[in-house]
C-alpha cells in the first residue's frame, strides 16, 4: 500500500529494538548487497567513469576482504563471462552494534553483551548446467557442533560438540561460521559475505522497496513494526522490522520468521528480474554505490575469493535467467529439543537435499511452505516473458534461421525432499499469517 511520504519518512524512523530473540537482518538483502558490487563495475563503465573509478572499486572491496580456511582464489580468467561449475557461498546476517544508527537501535550500548552474532545464516547454491538456486537457511536456535576454528592470531578455538549455530561467528568470525556449515552439510564452500543493521537498511533503501503481504493486521512490540491486511512496499527500517519480526505471526517462533523473510526474498528475486530493476541502468548504479559503501563502512564484509568484481560478475551472470520455479527458498529440517525451546538438525531428511544437490539434480518441494505456520501460498508469480523465437540472440554477424528446429526437451527427474523440508519457489506467490 502507498502512503503519504511524510508518513513513511516517519516510519522509516521508527527505533527498532534490540531484543534477545530478534537479531535477524534481511537474508536476501545480503545477498543484494553482495549483487550491488558485482554490478559495480559494469555501472561505473557505463557511465564512462572510467578505469580509475572501476579499479578504485575493486580495491575497496578487496581492501576489507577476509580469507577463509583453505580458501584458493585462484586466477581469473583475462574476460568476463558466466563462471564454470556450481557455485557455493555463504552469507551471514549479523547483530553487531557496530557502527549503528542509535536512534534505530536504542539497545545498543545498553545491553550489548559486545558479541557479534550470526542470526542469519544461509547457503546460497547455484548449480551447474542446468542453472538452479537453491537458498537454505539455518534455524539460528539450532543446536550443531563448531569445529575447531582459527582464532586470527594464529591459534585456534577449541571444538564444541554442541552450540547454537548463531554462535560460530562470535568464535571464529565468517571463516568459523563457514567450517561449521561446510560440517553439517558436507558442502564446500568457495565463497561468502556478511553484513550487519545499518547495511541492511541501506541496501533496502536502493532498491526502492519491497512488496509484501499480510493475510491480517499483525502488530509486534518489539520491533514496533505494525502493518494492515494486503499488500505493503517497505524500505529502510520498515524492512528491516519486518524481517526481525517473530511475535505475531504464525507460531511466534524463529521458525516462522524464517518463512516470512522467505516471502520477501522470492519478492525481491521477482523485482530484481522485472523491468522494474535490471532494465534500469540509474537503479543499478544506485545498488551498486550503495553496496561499495557498505563495504567501506564495514557494513559488508566479503571473503578474499569474492572480494573481485570480475568473479562477482561472473556469478552474476550464472543467475540472471534462472526461471522462478528453479529458485528455491528452504529451510534446513528440524526437530524440536526436549526443552522445547531450541532445535536439532534433522540430518536424514537434510542429507536427502545436500546428496541431490551435489549430484546436479533438480528437487522438489513436498512439504509446507513454513515449518512455523509463518506463510501460506496465495497464487503463481508470473514468469517474464522470454524472447519470441525470432528474437533469440545470435553470434555477432549471424542471422538466426527462421527454419531451424529445437531439439525436443528432455522431460526433468526430480528428487522429491522430505515433507519436512519446508519451503517455497519464487514462483509461488506467499503471505505471511498472523499469529493466532
């Protein structure tokens, strides 16, 4: 819903707590944020900046790059082009008060146990030919095993058996928070990003907003975020607020908050692949400044093998044309502890997922679309039209030939995933439910 801009310059105001249990920043907009720079170099070139500018970004990237255990960046090939293989990151939400807007986060200073956390923990996959994403989060109330990780001083942090995954970060920073996810799934992982607050906002900002729906009118004290029935484009801190919430919606766990940012993610990838974005060099040059100054600020923190343009374009152009029905939004399968109050990897469902993914194979989806009753599918996305078959684009100098026929299309075999595996595509339309 539209409102006045005074009011939504007020909202955009609004403090938003510091509260035990509700230190979530935007999934997705992280992954904007690390978007904004790989296009950071194709904006400024196009703008005839020139190579000063484009290596000006590259170094400040670079400059606050952080490496990971057994990372190999390896060289880059001399052009730009889609990267070869499957593509592996980690991206972690974190709940620093580090460089915080005090008026938003009143909390901060007050008390901040000093610890900075990962609330937010997802791998990103993007699968070799054919291209698929498939996002899983982390329940952050998760109990894992932490590894021994490096401590930044040459030594090491002991390995614990038994931890809230939300702490691998205070242990060992992103390089701990990636040993502990690469053990619980067995997947490799080359590349990965964090970002705080601050830089979640900002990246809100750039986009120009976010639709999302509510199915009733939810009110939360504790991120003071209150919303109508229907539809809302937020920005800023409004976003933000709607991201953390977790009280009045579904079962009022983190397991429904992770479906209600799982709306807002297949949201934006729709945006993002719209004329609305992608077709609009001035808001492109927006997410891509405004990513550079979250890499400065220290807002956005990158690993070293992500830390250049050239690779993050690359990666860039592995997702441009995914369909939404091969963009998945899942949630790491759980069940609850005795105490009812945190959660425990349910690896047997989970290794049915990271098998076929490490095999290349398509999946899908059985299960609900929240664990926590957070979200139900209201409808199907539609899908931006492709280019008619005499529109296709050809090698330069080359006509496409009007009589050539396509080679009939090999029907897909799926892998159906465990019921309780919940989730949602980017095709399916959802709305996030009230608690009851």
């Amino acid at each position: 819903m539209s409102a006045r801009s005074d009011a939504k310059a007020t909202r955009r105001r609004r403090p938003v707590a510091r509260h035990g249990e509700l230190r979530s920043p935007n999934p997705f907009m992280q992954m904007l944020a690390v978007f904004g720079v790989m296009v950071a170099v194709v904006a400024v070139s196009g703008i005839a900046v020139g190579a000063f500018a484009v290596w000006d970004a590259a170094r400040s990237v670079s400059d606050n790059s952080i490496a990971l255990e057994g990372d190999d960046v390896g060289q880059l090939p001399p052009s730009i082009g889609e990267i070869e293989g499957g593509v592996n990151m980690l991206i972690a939400g974190t709940d620093s008060c580090e460089g915080q807007d005090l008026a938003l986060f009143p909390r901060c200073g007050v008390d901040d146990d000093g610890l900075e956390r990962n609330d937010v923990t997802m791998l990103l996959h993007i699968s070799d030919e054919p291209r698929r994403v498939t996002v899983v989060s982390f329940p952050r109330d998760m109990i894992v095993p932490i590894p021994s990780c490096p401590d930044g001083q040459g030594g090491r942090h002991a390995a614990m058996s038994a931890q809230m995954i939300n702490s691998s970060y205070g242990y060992g920073g992103l390089p701990c928070t990636v040993l502990t996810v690469e053990e619980l799934t067995g997947i490799d992982i080359q590349f990965a990003a964090s970002i705080r607050w601050t830089g979640v906002i900002n990246m809100s900002d750039a986009i120009g907003g976010v639709d999302v729906c509510v199915s009733q009118d939810i009110s939360d004290r504790h991120t003071g975020l209150d919303l109508t029935a229907g539809t809302h484009t937020l920005v800023g801190a409004e976003a933000l607020q709607f991201l953390r919430i977790r009280h009045g919606i579904g079962d009022g766990s983190d397991l429904a908050r992770i479906s209600n940012q799982q709306q807002f993610m297949s949201s934006m990838v729709r945006k993002l692949q719209s004329d609305a974005v992608l077709a609009n060099p001035q808001a492109l040059f927006s997410i891509a400044t405004t990513a550079l100054q979250q890499v400065n600020s220290q807002q956005l923190q990158l690993s070293e093998s992500l830390a250049s343009p050239t690779r993050m374009v690359q990666i860039a152009m592995a997702v441009k044309d995914v369909p939404f029905s091969d963009i998945n939004f899942l949630q790491y399968p759980t069940t609850y502890a005795s105490d009812g109050l945190r959660v425990l990897p349910n690896t047997t469902s989970a290794d049915v997922l990271f098998q076929a993914l490490a095999e290349n194979r398509a999946i899908q989806l059985t299960g609900d679309a929240s664990q926590g009753y957070g979200v139900e599918v209201i409808g199907e996305a539609e899908q931006p039209a492709a280019p008619a078959p005499g529109e296709s684009a050809a090698p330069e100098g080359e006509t496409p030939d009007p009589n050539a026929t396509q080679a009939p299309e090999t029907p897909t075999e799926y892998v159906e995933l465990p019921s309780d595996i919940s989730g949602s595509s980017a095709a399916q339309v959802t709305c996030t439910v009230a608690e009851q």
